[in-house]
C-alpha cells in the first residue's frame, strides 16, 4: 500500500486566474500521484526517483478563479491526504479573481524545525506554527495569498538533537561533518524535521510558497569569498555536502517555484521524468552548477495579477574573483534587469522621449494603466540595505580584500570578512550600486509602479529602510541626508524579517542596534575613508525597527496602495483554543501604509 510521506504542499497557484496550480508530494514508492478537486479541477502525475526517494508535481487544471477549493490528494487511486484523523479544515486551493481584488504576501527567513509540541521550545514560538493554527482555528479569516520563504529553510549545519540521532544510526559523528548532515539521505531527513510538523504540513498544503536558499541550506558563510570556496572545497566531505545540498533544494524547492509552462520546457526535469532513477542525471547537474553558476538559475519571477514578484539568487551566482567580485554573474545579472523592466515603457526606463499618452491603455475598471505592475517585490535573502554602520565595515573589508591598503590588511580583511560574516550585498559594492540603479530606473517615470519593495532576511531580527538617492555621490550629515537628494517616484522600501524560528545572541542585538546610530555612523565614515571606498549613490535611514522575535511580515495589496503588519509569535499562558498551538499566538507589533 504506497503511503504519502511527505506533503502535500501547494507551491504556484497562476496569479493571472488562468486556472492552474501545481501540488508536491513524496511517496514511499513509485506511484501515480493524483489531485481531485470538489469542483472537478484534476491533476496527475507519475513520481519520479532520486536515491531511493519518490516524488511528484502535480499540474493542476481547471480550476475556476475567485475560488476556494477543497482538494485531495490519491496515490494509486487511494486517497492519503487530508489524513482520516485530521484535526485541520480541508486544504485548498484559492485562485485570484480577475481582474484581482488585492493580494497579501507573508514572508521571513530563517526557521529551524520547531520540536514536537510535548516538548519545551528554548527559542520560543514558531512563528509558522503560530500562523498555522490562527488559520486553521478561524478558516473565514484573513489568510496570506502567498508565503514567501526567503531562506534557511533547513540548517544542514545546525542540527537538532533528534536528526543528531538519526545521523549517528548512519554513520560515526566523531568523523567530519560530524553533526552536520553528509549527503542527500541526510537532507531529506532535514526536510522531514521541517515539513512534518502538524501544523506547519497543513498551512503548506494550502497556502501557496514562493522559496529561496541561503547560506544554511548549505553552510554557514556559503561562498562568502574565493579563499573561503578554495578553503572549503579542499575539507574531504564537502563535495557530497554540496551534491547533496543543491540535487535536495531543486526537488524540494526550486521545482515548485516553476509555473506548469516553465516546467515543460524544463529539459533537466524532463529527463529526470523519463529515467527509471534520475539520481545521476541530477548529481551530474548539481556538480556543474557548483563548478559554474552560469550554468544554473535558481533566480525566477512570479507575476501575481498587477504584482510582480523577482526573486534573486543571492548566493549560488556569485562571481569571487577577489578583483572582480559580483553577488550576480553577468548573464544572472541581465535576466534579473529584463525580469524587473519587462512591459515598461522606454520613458519609465529613463530614456528621452515623449510622454505615454496616459488614456492609450485602461484596466476594465476604467483606470489609466501605469507599466505592467503596481508593486514591484524583488526578493533576496540578504539585506541589500543594512545598518549604515554594517553596510560601511562590509564595503571597508571589501576594499581591504581587494588589496586597497596591501597585502597585510588583505588577509587581516579575509580574516574579518569569514569571522564576522561579511558577505552581503554591501560586500560586493559594484552589485550594490547596481541593484540601487535598477531599482532607481524601475521606480521612476510616468508608468512607475507604486511601491518597490525589497523583502529581505538572514539577519535574525526585522527592521523597515527607506533610502534616498543622492546626486552628489556621498551623505552630507550624521543622518545620511544629502543635498540635492531626490527619490524614484515609486515609494522605495528595504522590508527585513527575520527569524521565522530561530534566536539571536544578546550581544548582536546591541551590535544591530548601535549599527544605527549616529556614532556608528560616524565611525563607518572614518572606515570608509581608510579604504578609500568610493561614495555611495544611495543614503537610507531606519523608518521602523529593529525588532527581535520569531515573526512574519505582511503585505497587503490592493490597487496603488500597499499597507504593513509586523507580526510576532510569542507565548501568552492561556490554555490553548481550538485549532491552536499551546500557549502561542501572533501579535501585530507594527502596522503602517506604505503609500499614504
């Protein structure tokens, strides 16, 4: 009898309303996966092999928009999902209306798997099971349209006590990696830990998820430097590591990212479809992306009715030729260029001409079209925008690096950037001023959209940055105003979230904190100088923050408008309600429009 192992979870539901939706799951063997929806919308698809695992991508067909769809998932024609002795509502799919009412994005990064809920949590609620079991207690509430995880889905190098057992069932942990998984048997337990938690399984399969790695899904500080990738790939266990890191996340991740058109012409999945066992075919891929990221793209765009959504590898495509350091290769940069200013007009790019007639093209309500989105989102793990006085040692360290004060302060500079992750997009300045540039000619002119927002993690706490341009190159003050600064017409905005579930060390917080302030600043200046770093193009200041918790943004969108809520789980002592995780609930600690 094939059982379901992991899943289902509802990954693209077509922004568009063109009816379609795609469902994974894993099974205990080879099977014929299918979806039955109560309105007749269907799905199937035979699983595909990878080391012993069996998976699948449900298309989903049919489906009508402004719908909310109870479904279920058969696996040789026997249903397995919802379980019997489910205690949740049915999972569903939720297809936009057209044109779309509004969308509401949840995002964060960061989140180790919870323990069962018998057991204490040393790092307090999750802020996913938290989300979760609100939904599920109160299913006629409002719930996110999409959940964007951006980041440390799993820790292969940060694991938990149970997966520690599980590991040394297979292998001595007194030799390297130690407790730190080897391969991909190991990260599938990682994604068992994560996705099997009651609460977390059921929002997953009926809250469509938009996803990206970062540096845990692999290590710690993945590909911070050329010296570090040297230094890393010579340790005897990190090819594995990294064969088994990539060949996971493109099953359990980058896969249903992918609309159903994507997929199809998908060479890679269609061999991998086609073999008995795809497990070579996949590693082969996986050691060719590692040896060139050209070779890969894990970056892709979602168009969710008049919001666009781009999500930027920010880690795999690096380029760390110490003096030619980008956080995008040349080929990934110009596809994350076209994705953002595909559909705008030469003039909302920043080139001379005449002004668009503004009644040449109106939405059936009448309105006057402005581009192609309303809201620009462009997702990256890293913060592009930190704490001014962070962004000015990354940006001095990068110098020191690249030889700017000689070959003692360069491997003073090597040392530093590895002991105090030094690796964001302030690390590679010639990309930072590049992303300030696109997002610049993205928000200006006549079709400009409305709002750009950058939806960041990594750093475990959250906080909300607004920058502004400069036309003099440099800050005039302690508080980073300039001069003859001026903004984009759209409203620009860092948004930061991070942990879902993880904690941070009372010291950094107060680091984060004094990265800030105006002495900070004033100190980053003076590091600035000394590596003689050019000037920025960009100033911002901090506009809400920093918080810390385990916690989730959210953005609602509806026409031009864009609103807030920074929402933290947090433990509240009251018997548990129906449907709720014991002693958890979310509170709204920010609200706020983005667009008065």
């Amino acid at each position: 009898m094939t059982r379901l192992r992991l899943g289902p979870l509802l990954r693209y539901v077509d922004g568009d309303g063109g009816g379609t939706a795609t469902v994974w799951v894993e099974a205990d063997r080879p099977s014929t996966a299918e979806v039955r929806c109560e309105d007749g919308a269907y799905g199937t698809a035979r699983t595909f092999h990878i080391a012993g695992h069996h998976y699948a991508l449900i298309p989903v067909t049919g489906l009508a928009p402004g719908t909310d769809t109870p479904y279920e998932v058969l696996l040789d024609d026997r249903r397995v999902w919802p379980p019997e002795d489910s205690r949740f509502p049915p999972s569903t799919i939720r297809t936009p209306a057209v044109p779309a009412a509004g969308l509401r994005v949840s995002f964060g990064s960061c989140r180790w798997a919870s323990p069962p809920h018998d057991e204490p949590d040393p790092i307090g609620p999750d802020a996913l099971d938290t989300l979760a079991t609100r939904i599920a207690g109160d299913p006629a509430a409002a719930r996110p349209d999409v959940l964007l995880l951006l980041g440390d889905q799993v820790y292969a190098d940060e694991t938990s006590k149970a997966t520690r057992r599980r590991l040394a069932e297979r292998r001595d942990l007194s030799e390297p990696p130690g407790a730190e998984v080897a391969d991909y048997e190991e990260y599938t337990h990682l994604y068992d830990e994560s996705w099997s938690d009651p609460a977390v399984r059921w929002l997953l399969s009926t809250v469509p998820s938009c996803m990206i790695f970062d540096d845990h899904d692999l290590i710690d500080d993945w590909n911070t430097s050329a010296a570090w990738l040297a230094d890393t790939r010579a340790k005897p266990w990190w090819q594995e590591r990294v064969l088994g890191g990539l060949m996971s996340y493109w099953v359990y991740q980058h896969l249903g990212n992918l609309s159903p058109a994507e997929l199809a012409a998908d060479t890679l999945y269609a061999a991998v479809r086609a073999e008995p066992d795809g497990t070579e075919l996949l590693r082969r891929f996986a050691a060719e992306a590692d040896r060139d990221p050209a070779c890969a793209r894990w970056s892709y765009r979602r168009d969710f009715g008049r919001t666009r959504l781009v999500m930027v590898d920010s880690r795999a495509a690096r380029v760390l030729a110490e003096q030619d350091r980008a956080m995008l290769d040349e080929a990934e940069a110009r596809w994350v260029r076209d994705q953002v200013l595909d559909g705008r007009s030469p003039k909302g790019r920043g080139t001379d001409g005449p002004d668009p007639d503004p009644d040449s093209g109106r939405r059936p309500d009448g309105a006057a079209t402005r581009g192609p989105y309303d809201h620009l989102l462009i997702g990256t793990s890293l913060p592009w925008l930190l704490p001014p006085f962070i962004h000015d040692v990354e940006s001095w360290d990068s110098a020191l690096c690249g030889g700017e004060r000689g070959p003692r302060w360069a491997r003073f500079g090597e040392r530093l950037r590895r002991a105090a992750d030094l690796e964001h997009w302030a690390a590679f300045p010639d990309s930072f001023e590049e992303l300030a540039a696109l997002i610049a000619e993205a928000g200006s002119g006549p079709d400009a959209p409305a709002t750009v927002c950058v939806l960041s993690g990594d750093v475990h706490h959250a906080y909300v940055a607004e920058p502004t341009w400069t036309t003099d190159g440099g800050p005039d003050g302690p508080d980073g105003s300039s001069d003859g600064a001026h903004r984009p017409d759209a409203r620009v905005v860092q948004l930061t979230c991070s942990p879902v579930h993880n904690s941070i060390p009372g010291y950094m917080k107060l680091g984060f904190r004094f990265g800030w302030s105006g002495a900070a600043r004033r100190l980053g200046h003076v590091l600035v100088r000394h590596g003689r770093v050019a000037r920025s193009s960009v100033n911002w200041r901090k506009t809400g923050g920093p918080w810390f918790g385990n916690q989730l943004m959210t953005l609602t969108l509806r026409g031009r408008s864009a609103d807030l809520r920074l929402e933290q789980a947090r433990a509240h002592g009251r018997a548990p309600e129906a449907g709720r995780t014991p002693g958890a609930e979310l509170v709204t600690v920010q609200e706020r429009s983005l667009t008065p």
